[in-house]
C-alpha cells in the first residue's frame, strides 16, 4: 500500500459518492496519503485557494474517511 495508491483510491471512491465535487475528492485523496505517510500526524498536502476550503470541510471530510477507511486502505 503506497500513498499513491490509497490517495487514488480515496479520491475515486469520493468522488463516486459526491459526483461533481472535484475539490473534495482532491481533498479527500490529500488527507488519505496524509494518514498512510504518518497516521498520528494527519497533514493535508494544500496550498493557496484549496487549502483555505480544506480547513473549512476537514473534520466532513475526515468522518467520511473514518467511514469508509477500510475500503479505501484495506
């Protein structure tokens, strides 16, 4: 398991869930490889524009993750 691997698998199965949401399943997939890179230091990999919306939907996003972990990192 990469974090490639997991970012690809998160942003794909979130954007099946929220078709039409691009960013989310960008930030989604960031908070991913976050969480395989180092799990007790979950960072997103954002910056300008998409940062500010990241800290704005991170605790959404990260429930949705928790959620379906198990399938995106089995």
């Amino acid at each position: 398991m990469t974090t490639d691997s997991v970012r690809a698998a998160a942003e794909s199965a979130f954007r099946a869930a929220h078709p039409g949401d691009r960013t989310g399943a960008l930030i989604a997939g960031c908070r991913a490889a976050a969480r395989v890179a180092d799990p007790d230091h979950v960072r997103a990999f954002t910056i300008g524009k998409l940062a500010d919306e990241e800290k704005a939907r991170a605790r959404e996003i990260d429930s949705w993750l928790d959620l379906h972990w198990a399938r995106i990192a089995p």
